[in-house]
C-alpha cells in the first residue's frame, strides 16, 4: 500500500507541469515580445534596406532571388 501512495505522490506534482510543447510556444512568444520592444525603428529601417540590397546584389549577381538562410560561400562573395 505504501508502495501506491509514494506513486501518487510523485504523480501529484507532475500534473500541474507545463507540457514541453506549451514551454516552448511561451517561450517563443516571450522572445517575439521582446524583440519587438528592443527594435528601435530607425534598426529596423536599416537591416529592412539592407537585406533588400544584398537581395538586388544577389539577384544581379547569381540571377536567381535570395533565399535564407544563405550559404557561406553566398556571403564570402558578397
């Protein structure tokens, strides 16, 4: 009997975890919520007009669009 009762012990606990699967959705939406208030506007413009210059270099130089995630040897040549 006490064998059963140490059971529902250790079961007790367990089931007001958060399930991996929900962990890492808040997690995601944590990091989203603090991306979006640590991006300054003015960052955000600059890295926007960047990635569309690498994009036309990319497109003038290969002919093909970019897609990401690119390979090192796409940026050695950039």
């Amino acid at each position: 009997m006490k064998h059963k009762r140490d059971l529902l012990a250790l079961a007790a606990p367990a089931a007001g975890l958060v399930l991996p699967e929900q962990l890492a959705h808040q997690a995601a939406d944590a990091v989203r919520e603090l991306l979006a208030e640590a991006a300054a506007a003015n960052t955000t413009r600059s890295y926007a007009a960047a990635l569309r210059y690498w994009a036309g270099w990319h497109q003038a130089r290969f002919g093909v669009e970019l897609t990401l995630p690119v390979s090192e040897a796409v940026v050695i040549q950039f």
